[in-house]
C-alpha cells in the first residue's frame, strides 16, 4: 500500500542538507510588544514562583532586581526589526531543517513521485479546505477510476462525488473535475496547460492552484501562496499585505527567485507544526531570533 493510499503524506527527502544551529529564542528575561521591541516584564513575570531565571528578589511585586545573579541576564533591550533578505537566508536554512523533521503536504508528495500536471492539478482541487489525511485518501480513490484526463473526462461526477467523499465541497468539486478533463481534452489535447493566465480560466482554480501546476507539474518559477504563506511572511514583517493574492505580487517583488517554489512548502509545514495560526509555538521557534512577530498575540 502506498503512502498515499493510506493518507499519510512522509517527505520523500530534505531539500539540502544543513547542520542545525541552536534554537534561540527571546533573551531571557525579555518580552516581545505588540510594536515589535523587547520589553523588560514586571518582577512578578519575570521572577515568580514559575520562572526559569529568579533573580533573589522572591517574586515579589516591586522586590529588588539583583542584576547578575544566577539565572538572570543582563542582556539590554533590542529593537526586532522585521525580516529582510539579508537575514532570509538563515531563517530558510533553518525552516529546511525543521521541514524534514515533519510529513510533507500531500499535494507535494503527489507532485514529488509523479510530476504529472494532472495529478497536481485534481489533488490541488481536492485539498482546497481539506485535511491532508482526507486529501490523499480521496486522490488515491480518484486515481484508481481516473488515472487519466481523458478517463476523469469520460466518468459520470456521480461516481467521481463517491469517490472523493468527504472532501470538503465534494458535490461541488466532482461535477467541476469532470467539466474540467472535458475542456482539457477538447482544447488542449488532452495536455494541463502549463501558464497560470490560462490555468486561471478554469471553473475552481485559483492562483494557488495555478501556481502549484507550473511549478510542481512543469518545473516552472512560481510562488504558491496560501494562508499559511500569506500569514507567515506578514508575522515576519517581509511583507505588509491584506490578502494572499497581494502578498504573491509583494513577493515576485522581493523574494529571491532561487527561494520561489520551496517558500510554500516551507511555510505550510511550519504553519501546521509550530506557527500556528491560533497561538503559535513561539517558544520552541527555530527562528525566533529573526522574528518580530508582528500581530501575535497569544503564544505558547
């Protein structure tokens, strides 16, 4: 049985190999603002009955500091300036690290052992607001009685809806696959096209999709922008964008193009494991030392 098959999605390899530096996160005895500088918190916070670096005063409100004592630090504060190129670098040599340590997206390990464009493009449709467990489970259904364009185009969306059950919107996605292996067939010779423009044209996909297609399927420059993406990289202060559509133009502006297609991967793997879009892992964050964390609130 393959990975696919029973919905667990292992990466097939790191991109490169780095050796791991030690995480570091907020000098001891600092907090991040909501502006973006760390602060010194009260003797209560930094020194109560829970904290790892007491410095003599007991926890007391308004007790003594004893500067230098064991287990404090005496580092100033800093400004956190949001994250540039001249810092990326090291943050994505990192963000590769922690990728290999967890499973890939689904639609990535799809693209990744087949490169077919229309295996990218139907799995791609499918994971749109679906868990990845669930993902690769209906794509494998869908595989076994479609494993061509021309196949999806000739099968009844009633039997391509039973076997993508419980994709979220599979009424809505079967009927819209078949209509689309239809136009694909009788336009472009049975071939997924290959520019995002034309890509764009079809009923349900949209530019992440389209992305995902020229750079997974035909080994094109793209950026494939989610929410995770979108999120990320606003958190760092990269960009300053109000939607994922605006943040692929701020980055086709900014972004080395080298760094392009991994940018998704990354990001969606971090996403789902340590930046969480409700309460991110920032204490265990292997690039807290180049994060801002602009509009975090609460963490853990």
């Amino acid at each position: 049985m393959s990975a696919v098959s029973r919905g667990v999605a292992r990466r097939p390899g790191p991109l490169t190999s780095y050796n791991r530096s030690p995480r570091q996160g907020t000098p001891s005895g600092f907090r991040a603002s909501s502006r973006g500088v760390l602060s010194q918190p009260s003797s209560r916070d930094s020194c109560g009955p829970w904290a790892t670096n007491r410095c003599g005063c007991g926890g007391r409100p308004g007790g003594a500091h004893e500067a230098g004592s064991a287990g404090s630090s005496a580092v100033s504060a800093v400004p956190v300036t949001p994250l540039d190129n001249r810092s990326l670098a090291a943050v994505l040599r990192h963000l590769r690290v922690e990728y290999a340590r967890h499973e890939a997206p689904v639609v990535t390990l799809i693209a990744v052992s087949t490169r077919e464009p229309y295996r990218v493009l139907t799995s791609c449709i499918l994971s749109l607001r679906t868990q990845d467990g669930t993902t690769a489970k209906a794509a494998a259904r869908l595989f076994a009685i479609a494993p061509t364009v021309e196949a999806l185009a000739a099968a009844a969306p009633a039997d391509i809806e039973k076997a993508i059950y419980p994709v979220g919107f599979y009424r809505t996605k079967a009927p819209q696959l078949v209509e689309m292996a239809k136009r694909i067939v009788a336009e472009f010779a049975g071939k997924v096209p290959d520019d995002i423009d034309t890509l764009l044209t079809f009923k349900g996909v949209g530019r992440k999709t389209a992305n995902l297609v020229v750079t997974a399927g035909y080994d094109k420059p793209g950026i494939c922008v989610d929410t995770h993406v979108h999120r990320i990289t606003n958190i760092w202060g990269y960009v300053e964008t109000t939607t994922p559509a605006r943040t692929e133009a701020a980055l086709r502006e900014k972004l080395p193009k080298r760094y392009w297609r991994e940018i998704n991967d990354l990001l969606v793997s971090f996403g789902q494991t340590l930046c969480k879009p409700l309460s991110p892992k920032c204490s265990q964050c292997p690039i807290a030392k180049w994060c801002p964390r602009i509009g975090v609130g609460r963490s853990r």
